[in-house]
C-alpha cells in the first residue's frame, strides 16, 4: 500500500449469491470514506449494478470466472474521492451495442438500465476493455 491511497479489494466467483456480501462491503468501505448517506447509496447502487453486469453479462453466470471490486481513497491522508473499479472475465463489449434504455422502445423492459443509472449517480463513469479480457468498469465518487 502507498502512502498517497488505500485499495481494498474483494474478488469472488461469478454467482449472484455474493451480491449481500458485496453490498455490505460496499457500505464498509462508504464508512471507511466517511461518505454522507446520499452518496453512500448512489456508490452503493452503482457498485451493485456494475457487479450484477459483470456476472451476467461479462461472465455469463460462469463460476469459475471471478469478479473483483476494488475501493480505492485517494488521498490516504485526506481524501477527496472514491474510485471504485469492477473488473470481469468475460469477452467485453462494445458500449455502441448497449440499447438506450430510454429509447421508447426500451422504456417497458425490465432490465437495461445499469449504466445509466451508475452514469447519473456517480462523478465519473469510464469503461474499458481490461488488458488480457473482460472488461474494467471504473466509477469516481466525490467525498464531502
């Protein structure tokens, strides 16, 4: 660990049985961070969207490959934001091939909204191919 940031990391198998684990986790780390209650739930909602994707979509529901979620403070000392990143195993995608949940033929399905919604409820929302597969979700939060 440097002195300039703190990572804590969680990695587990592809199942969504793990998403209550992540979840509390996820709120551990928003006390860590001394996040308000309003930001602790968009980082909350945010993390477990991502993480459900990453199952699904990027891993499709197969066990053997592994999500890992990392909450990073930066600055140690005083910090001023969260970084939050969700890594899978899976074949990636290209972000032109997500439907536009808000399109009117998409406004009735059940599913679909994941990114938008971490889009709105986080500072920063970045997506990328991760080197070696899968792909590398990274979310900023703002603290204070």
């Amino acid at each position: 660990m440097s002195d300039t940031c703190q990572t804590l990391r969680l990695a587990f198998p592809s199942h969504l049985d793990m998403l209550d684990f992540v979840q509390l986790f996820c709120d551990h780390a928003s006390r860590v961070g001394n996040l308000d209650q309003d930001s602790g739930h968009s980082v909350g909602v945010s993390v477990r969207e991502s993480v459900v994707n990453a199952i699904k979509h990027g891993n499709t529901e197969d066990e053997t490959k592994r999500v890992v979620v990392e909450f990073r403070f930066e600055p140690l000392h005083a910090p001023a934001r969260l970084v939050v990143r969700v890594m899978d195993q899976g074949q990636g995608f290209d972000l032109v091939d997500v439907a536009d949940p808000c399109a009117p033929e998409n406004l009735l399905k059940p599913c679909g909204r994941g990114l938008l919604f971490m889009r709105c409820l986080m500072d920063s929302l970045t997506l990328r191919r991760a080197p070696g597969g899968g792909t590398e979700v990274r979310m900023v939060k703002k603290i204070g």
